[in-house]
C-alpha cells in the first residue's frame, strides 16, 4: 500500500472492500496480506501511532476489533486470529496512520510470527527494569485516574458506547467463537 493511502480512503478517493463502518471507524480486506481475508481496522480521524489514539476512540476500537475478529472466526472458519498493530517505522509501519491488522489463522497455515529471543545479560534486563519502573512507577495511576474521572468517563459516557453495544452478541454462548474453537482441537 502506497504512503498514506488509508486517508485517501477515509476521504473516498480510494476504493477499498469495506466490511465495517461506522462513524469512527473503518475496517477493510487489505490487498497486501499475510492470509487471506485480512481486515485493517483504521479509526476515521488520522492518527499516526497508537499513543496519539485518544483513551475514549480506544475503548470503543476494542469493541470493534471484537466484532470484526469474530466476524473473521466465523465468515472463514479459521482457527484463530492474530491482532497486529506496527507501531513506528522500527516496528514495521509503512503507512503513517495508526492502524490494527485481524489476521486470520489456520493450523499450520505457513504464517511465521514467531520472534527469536535472547536471554538478557542481568545487567541489561536491571538497567531497562530500572528505566521502565522510573518512567512509570505511579505515573500511570494518576493519569488513569484524570482520564477517567474527568476525561475518559465523560467522553465514553457523552460519545456513548451505547451504538457500539449493539454490536455485541446477545447470547455470547450461542456464538462463542472460542467454544467452537476448542469443538476444532481433534
């Protein structure tokens, strides 16, 4: 996909085989994938990296990622689903618009996803342990406690999540896509 053509699709300039709308959101089959029946979840409002993603268009871009990853399960009666999100040039991402992959998943479908570890030196994992729990140790309490009480809460409540129950399933255990998952397990 050509740089930032996921705009031109926001804007209708670009065709795309969308599956999914709604006033937020856009999700589409993606051309260039790594299985068949791929689906790219963008928000409408262009955001370049997941940090930049608002607390209140990210609680309800869960809801949709649920829906259209069940819808995935089910339409293709794949085995599992994998959630990608390349966040940053060094993590993959060609088009600067955040954005999140449902791909679907086959036994023995030939999708290597797997990363290659190294054991870290003691030192090494002490210094980054120490760096992560200087940045956040208690710094995300606070945040999380302004977001909600005075931001998150009342943006979810005044945009409503309301439009995105509808989209939950009323029986769970009539669709539970990981129940049928597990009658697929020989």
């Amino acid at each position: 996909m050509a740089k930032d053509n996921f705009s031109l699709i926001v804007e209708g300039k670009e065709e795309a085989q969308i599956v999914y709308e709604d006033d937020l959101f856009l999700a589409f089959i993606t051309e260039e994938a790594l299985a068949p029946g791929q689906v790219t979840i963008i928000p409408k409002e262009k955001y370049t990296i997941f940090e930049m993603v608002p607390n209140s268009v990210l609680a309800k871009l869960a809801i949709v990622i649920k829906v259209v990853s069940s819808g995935v399960f089910e339409s293709l009666q794949c085995h599992g689903t994998n959630l990608l999100i390349e966040n940053g040039v060094s993590a993959g991402q060609e088009v600067p618009y955040f954005s999140l992959q449902v791909v679907p998943r086959f036994e023995n479908d030939g999708i290597d996803l797997d990363w290659e570890g190294e054991e870290l030196e003691e030192f090494d994992m002490e210094n980054v342990m120490m760096q992560l729990k200087a940045q956040l140790d208690g710094s995300a309490a606070p945040i999380m406690d302004k977001e909600l009480s005075e931001v998150g809460d009342a943006a979810i409540e005044e945009d409503s999540l309301d439009d995105y129950d509808d989209l939950e399933e009323e029986d769970p255990s009539k669709n539970n896509y990981l129940l049928k998952s597990l009658r697929k397990i020989p």
